[in-house]
C-alpha cells in the first residue's frame, strides 16, 4: 500500500489494489512520504515516478510482501526527488542507485535483507561508496552481505563528516566475510552511536582492534556502543575491549552479547573507594548497561553499582543481565539486592533472566529490556 503522508511499518501495510495504482501514478507529483510493501510488479510500477518526476518525496519504506518474492533485482533508481532525505529497503533483493544531487541529501539509510537473495548495493565495496557519496549522511544501518570484491574495488579511505550513527550487520548468509576492512576504511568524526552485530554458524571474532583504531582515528566521542556476536563461543582478549572503553569516556548505553564479559570488566567500571579527579574507572557517565550470556559474581555486580551511585556524577539507573552465570546462589543475591531499599531509593531498573530461562527470549527482547526472571 501506498501512503502520501507519514509512513507505518511495512508488516502492517496491505496490498494495493491494482486499479488504484494508476491513480498513484498519477499524482506521483503529490506523494512525500511512501511505504510500499507489495508484489515485485507493483514495486516497479510505483518506483517509475522516482526516475521521473517526485518533486515532494522526502521519505522512501519498500520491501516486497510475504510468498511474493521471486529472486527479481529490482532497481531503486532515486535520480528526479531533489528534496529525498530517507530510505529504508527491507525484504526483497534490490539495487540502489541514487543520483549525486540526491545522495547529498540523504540524511537516513537503512539497507535490510532478504533470507532467499541478496542484492550488489549491499556488498562491502558498494556500502563504503553509500557512505562516501551520502556526504550529508546523519543515520544509517547497513547489512553486508557477500564478499569482498576481487580483485578489490580501489576505495580510499571514507570520511563521513556527519554521520553519527551506524549499525552495521553481518548476517549468517554473508558467507566468509571478513569485517575488518570495512572499519579499517572509514573514519567518522561525528560518530556517536556504534553497533556491531554478526550472525555466523562459524566462530568468528569481534574486531576490537579495528573498532578502536576507528575511534582513534576519529576521535569519535560515542554515547552509545552496541557489540553482539551470535556465533559459536570464542576466546578474546578482554583488555581489546576495555581499550575500546578507554577511547568512549563518554558512553551513556552499553550492550555486549556473547563477548565472554567476566569480572574483570565489571572492576573496571567500579570506582575506587577514594577516588581520584579525573576519575580512573572505565564509562563514568554510564547509565545502562546490558550484558548477555556473561560470567560474572554477584558480588562484583552489586559492589559495581553501590560504588558508582556513591562515587559518579551519572549513576547507574538500568542494568540488564541475560543468560549470565553467577553460580549458585548469585542470581539470589542479585534478585535480593533489586528489591532492597537502597536500590528502590535509587530508582534503579535491574532487570535479570537466568541462564536457564534465556535460550526461549529472542532478540527483540534484548533491545527492548526482555523480562524479568527468578532463578
């Protein structure tokens, strides 16, 4: 369906009715913000205006319905919207191609997949030339998908002066990618909020080190660092990662999944009993914390958010622990502490799901605060 207005999410979006369509095309000169979620025919119809003649479209939604999706590439030619600002293309396998005055103004970019195919504009080398062409780029999400080209496209380095915030996911079908190219390439100086997510069936690493060599190179202040792994478990150095907190005095939100998170992050985030100006531990304006699937001690958890409440300018107020391990009677300890009166006092949200209960919540559930449970 086709909407002139705000658009609404493309799962609720019916189909359109076929005599309508020539009715939208028609007053394509009208339409400002569209979502389009229907069959690959009428897709491509209601994309012809775009090449033409769309004068007021700000805002772009397109993916194509369930049980209607044949492996087509269908292009995405956006060259005859001179004030385009957004677009977000999920479910289909399409090919993006903006012209230069209207890449300059785009402000948000999301590129989804599909599970059965995959398009060109969402290869490694074409999202770094995304990134470098979209010079006014504010918000973007990008999923990778294939290899790097060979021979390698030549790419220099790409300087995206005002994007600050980039999601960036690798998806299980991206078959044998390696990730740490991309990061090694771009440098972002208005960055502020970072998110990571690989979905592999092989263990794969998180680039700590082309992470922070970003934020370095950068000198990126992030609020807000989102690193997941959904792969089999690997050994990483965890000074890689404080290195990175390190680098992000600033970060306000912190989620790390599956990154083996023990005790010994958890002590860097605590405050010394007389602590020093300025403060030596790690995130001191954090003010949420998710960690997943962690091997952690009640006790340095609880000390953990005592001590910055006592000793921080910004104390703790939500803390997420999903399927983490805190041996016996931890997870006790922790559900004691929630409801005691110093933490109700503090307005602190601690929201907990035992390892055993973790594996039946999904993703969503992570982003969205999941449920609380008892152990």
């Amino acid at each position: 369906m086709w909407h002139f207005e705000e658009p609404v999410h493309h799962d609720h979006i019916p189909p359109i009715v076929a005599e309508n369509v020539h009715i939208l095309l028609v007053e394509s000169r009208r339409w400002k913000a569209a979502a389009i979620h229907d069959s690959p025919e009428v897709v491509k119809q209601l994309l012809t205006p775009l090449q033409v003649h769309a004068p007021l479209l700000e805002v772009l939604e397109l993916s194509i319905s369930n049980g209607s999706f044949d492996g087509e590439l269908i292009d995405v030619a956006i060259q005859a919207a001179p004030i385009f600002r957004s677009v977000h293309l999920y479910e289909g396998c399409f090919n993006l191609s903006l012209s230069p005055s209207t890449a300059k103004n785009i402000r948000d970019l999301e590129l989804g997949y599909s599970s059965n195919a995959w398009a060109n504009f969402a290869s490694p080398d074409s999202s770094l030339a995304l990134l470098a062409n979209c010079t006014s780029l504010e918000t973007a999400s990008i999923t990778i998908l294939g290899e790097w080209s060979d021979p390698p496209v030549s790419t220099s380095g790409v300087v995206a002066q005002c994007l600050r915030c980039l999601d960036v996911i690798i998806p299980p079908i991206s078959y044998n990618f390696v990730i740490a190219p991309f990061f090694d390439k771009l440098t972002l100086p208005a960055l502020r909020h970072l998110k990571l997510e690989i979905e592999a069936e092989e263990s794969v690493e998180m680039p700590f080190l082309e992470i922070q060599s970003l934020l370095s190179r950068s000198a990126a202040s992030l609020t807000s660092l989102d690193l997941c792994r959904r792969c089999p478990p690997i050994v990483q150095p965890i000074s890689q990662l404080l290195e990175i907190l390190e680098l992000t005095p600033q970060i306000e939100d912190l989620t790390l999944v599956d990154l083996n998170v023990t005790d010994t992050l958890i002590s860097a985030l605590t405050p010394e009993a007389y602590p020093s100006e300025p403060p030596t531990f790690l995130c001191h304006r954090l003010r949420d914390l998710v960690l997943v699937r962690s091997e952690l001690s009640a006790n340095a958890v609880i000390s953990m958010i005592t001590a910055r409440w006592a000793h921080s300018k910004e104390p703790l107020r939500t803390i997420r622990l999903f399927g983490c391990n805190f041996g016996d009677s931890g997870s006790a300890d922790i559900e004691i502490f929630r409801v005691s009166d110093m933490a109700i006092t503090m307005g602190l949200k601690l929201e907990m799901v035992p390892k055993s209960n973790f594996a039946s919540l999904d993703g969503s559930s992570i982003s969205s605060g999941g449920a609380q449970g008892d152990e």
